[in-house]
C-alpha cells in the first residue's frame, strides 16, 4: 500500500522539480525532501504513533467505511495499529526516496532534447510528457525498485504501527506483521533451534529480495544513465 501512495506522488514531484519549479525553489525543496530521507524511522514511528494514528481513525477511517465500506479492503474494526497505518508511514518515509532519484534522472536528459521539442512549437508540458519522460523512464522504474527495496527492509517505524499480530486478513484496517518485524520482536525471545533457524530464514529471505531488488534497480538507473548520455 505504501508504495501504491508513494509511486505517484514521488513522480509528480519530481517532474515538478525538474522540470516545473524555478532554480531556487526546486534547489531549497530538493534540500529539504533530502533532509526528510535522513531522519531516522524510529521518529516516523513516533509520528505515525501520536499524529498519524489519530487522524486516520477520526477522519480517514469514517469516510473509507461510509464510501468504500463494501469492499473487503475497508471492513472490520480499526484500532489504530494496522496495515493501513504502517502502509502510510511507508510511504512518507519513501517518498524521499523516489522524489530525489527520478529527479536526478529527468535532469539526465539532454537539454538538446528539451531545446529541440521547443523549437518546434511544443509546450512545456507536451516536451515533458512526451520527450523527457519517455527518456527517463527506466530510471524512474529504478528509483521505485529502490524504494521498495528500502520499504521492505525497513523495521522500525512498521513495527511501531503495524500491530504485530501474526494473521492474513483482507482488511486494511486490522493489525499485521512484517517479515522484519517479526525477526525484531522475536529473535529476542526464540527458544530452540527450529524457532532461532526459522527467523534466520526469514533473515535470509529478506536478504535476498533486498539483494534482488536493489540489483534491479542498478541495472536500470545505468541503462538510463547510458541512453541520455
């Protein structure tokens, strides 16, 4: 869920900084969205717990059940804690993350290719939507392969809001658990060797998709750096 909200709103801003916002703006936003990629998540996780929490039952909830109340996504009780509430602190925390590499991408583009769309009469936004973004484009499908990679691995600020209840539901609205959550909460705790040997799997499972994940998203951020070149 936190990616479905980040993807969109990353791209956005990044075009608009890119390629919308003047000088001074998109350097002085670029400084602070930067900034919010440092803090660490255990803050996120404080500010999901005390602020986000809140609103999303006494304003966000409400209106999902009273529009979308029908669908298995937006039935059942809501008691904070939940895979709603750490889908969002996700995509805040990784939201940063694509805004500053899919900006870095669009800016790999030639100028030339800009120049020349204008030239012949396109406007501005036509020479984004069909020039720069169609060149970019595989390096903005990277910077999400990096920020999944960063959701997935990312302990923290989910085990504060997931609610950390070892179940598979339907609902947004009830509590979860995270494969790294659950080694966080747990490894502590694990008495026996198939307990200990089943979290280091889990370890190793997690591992691996990050390795993965984060392979993915190399290969496409150079294969863009070497089409704009």
């Amino acid at each position: 869920m936190g990616m479905v909200i980040a993807i969109p709103l990353g791209v956005a801003a990044a075009i608009f900084l890119a390629e919308m916002a003047p000088p001074k703006l998109s350097n002085l936003l670029t400084f602070l969205i930067e900034l919010l990629a440092a803090v660490p998540s255990v803050i996120y996780g404080l500010l999901g717990i005390f602020i986000l929490v809140p609103l999303i039952r006494d304003y966000l909830v409400p209106a999902l059940q009273h529009t979308l109340g029908w669908l298995p996504l937006f039935q059942g009780d809501f008691y904070g804690v939940s895979f709603l509430s750490a889908g969002l602190v996700l995509s805040v925390m990784i939201v940063p993350f694509i805004i500053s590499v899919s900006r870095e991408v669009l800016l790999a583009v030639p100028v030339e290719q800009r120049e020349a769309a204008l030239a012949v009469g396109a406007t501005k936004w036509e020479t984004t939507w069909q020039i720069v973004l169609p060149n970019a484009s595989t390096g903005i499908m990277g910077s999400v392969f990096l920020a999944l990679a960063r959701a997935l691995g990312e302990t923290m600020a989910v085990t504060m809001v997931v609610g950390n209840t070892p179940k598979i539901t339907a609902s947004l609205f009830s509590p979860g658990y995270s494969i790294a959550a659950v080694i966080a909460n747990e490894f502590a705790e694990a008495s026996g060797n198939l307990y200990v040997s089943s979290l280091i799997f889990l370890g190793l499972v997690l591992f691996g998709l990050t390795i993965v994940i984060n392979g993915i998203a190399r290969i496409l951020i150079l294969t863009t750096a070497r089409n704009v070149a």
